[in-house]
C-alpha cells in the first residue's frame, strides 16, 4: 500500500510571487514523508525536473471564532510544507491555462 506523498498545492499570493521571481512551488504534503519521496512525486506527477526540496512543519494555531452560538474555540492542525524548486524553463500548470 503506497502513501500519499502530496495531498494539495499552496495557492496563494506568497507563493505565486515566490513561483514568479524564483521559480519555486508550495505543497502540503504527508507529515512523514521525505525530501526524496516528495522529489520523486513531483517529477512522476508534474513531469518536470526538481532542482531542490525545502521541508518545514508548520505548528498548529488555536482559533476562536465568535458565531451566533457562542464563542467557538477550536484548533487548526499542524501540517508538513514542501517548497520545490524546479529547472529554469519549468512550470507546473495548476489550472490548466496555455
């Protein structure tokens, strides 16, 4: 049974200037996954050249949210973020734009 190495990519403005000025990407992937497996699944899945694999865990946040109901009091769970850098002439094609 494989694991699932990469659950989404990163939208966001940070990471579309990152991937504008430096060529690099954003994901979300699986807490124990490795810097080797998370390079071999964006090569397979993306067909492109990985230059380089940045990992860090981003901790968890608490949230309070004010609803009709009350105070609501939760958490936002920690997760592992992969940013890639890719090949010049590289891209990875979120939206399926030409």
């Amino acid at each position: 049974m494989s694991k699932r190495v990469l659950i989404k990519p990163i939208i966001s403005e940070k990471s579309e200037m990152l991937t504008e000025k430096e060529n690099k990407y954003s994901f979300i992937v699986d807490k124990k996954a490795t810097k080797k497996e998370i390079k071999r699944a964006i090569e397979e899945m993306y067909e492109i050249k990985v230059e380089n694999v940045n990992t860090l865990i981003v901790p968890s946040k608490s949230k309070n949210r004010n609803t009709k109901r009350g105070l609501v009091i939760g958490r936002i769970p920690a997760y592992k973020k992969a940013v890639i850098t890719v090949s010049d002439g590289e891209i990875i094609d979120f939206f399926g734009e030409v």
